[in-house]
C-alpha cells in the first residue's frame, strides 16, 4: 500500500495513494497500524483524497483503526463522493468526521 505518514503537532496525518481501498489493501493498511500504533498523535487523520472506490474489507480496516486507538481522535479528509456516501449509508460518519481538508479536520473545535 502506498502511503504516507505526516506527523503535525499533535497530529498523524496519513494520506492513502491508493486509488482503490479494498481486500486487497486492507490487511496491509492494518499491518502498518499495528507498527506505528505506539506513535500515532492524539488525533489521526485519514487522507483518502486519492480513494476513489471502497469496499467493505477497507471499512473494516478503517473501524479497525477505530477500535485499536480508542483514545485517539480520528478523521477522515478529503473523501471523494462514493466514499462519503459509503460513509453515510453505514452510518461510520457518525463516528469518525468527515472533512473536506486537512486544515479543517485539524482545525480546534469551537
């Protein structure tokens, strides 16, 4: 899996260079997790500006994610249409955000 892990403060952003986030890529993306898991920031961020399909086997890495970093805060950014509307329909969205950039997920909450 192509990727790339940007550390930001308290912030890991990981932007995916994947076009298609599938039981293909899924385990891999688990994999690279569990290898950073110790330092991943207090808030991780998806990048899946490059994902443009996705199916049930990368919700599940993505809700893997969830459950392994119960502590963390986790975003998702730049999601092109059908991932959002995947997002939605499984209701996922309600919990982990959406955001259409970067800036915004790590913008503080008011």
């Amino acid at each position: 899996m192509q990727f790339d892990i940007i550390e930001k403060g308290q912030y890991t952003v990981i932007q995916v260079k994947e076009a298609r986030f599938d039981a293909k890529l899924a385990p891999s993306f688990r994999e690279e997790l569990e290898k950073i898991q110790g330092n991943i920031r207090e808030h991780l961020v998806l990048d899946f500006g490059d994902v443009r399909f996705m199916d049930s086997s990368g919700l599940g890495a993505v809700m893997g994610a969830y459950k392994m970093l119960p502590n963390t805060k986790i975003s998702i950014v730049n999601p092109q249409k059908p991932i959002l509307d995947l997002l939605k329909l499984t209701r996922i969205d309600k919990l982990i955000l959406s955001h259409p950039t970067i800036e915004d997920a790590l913008a503080p909450t008011t």
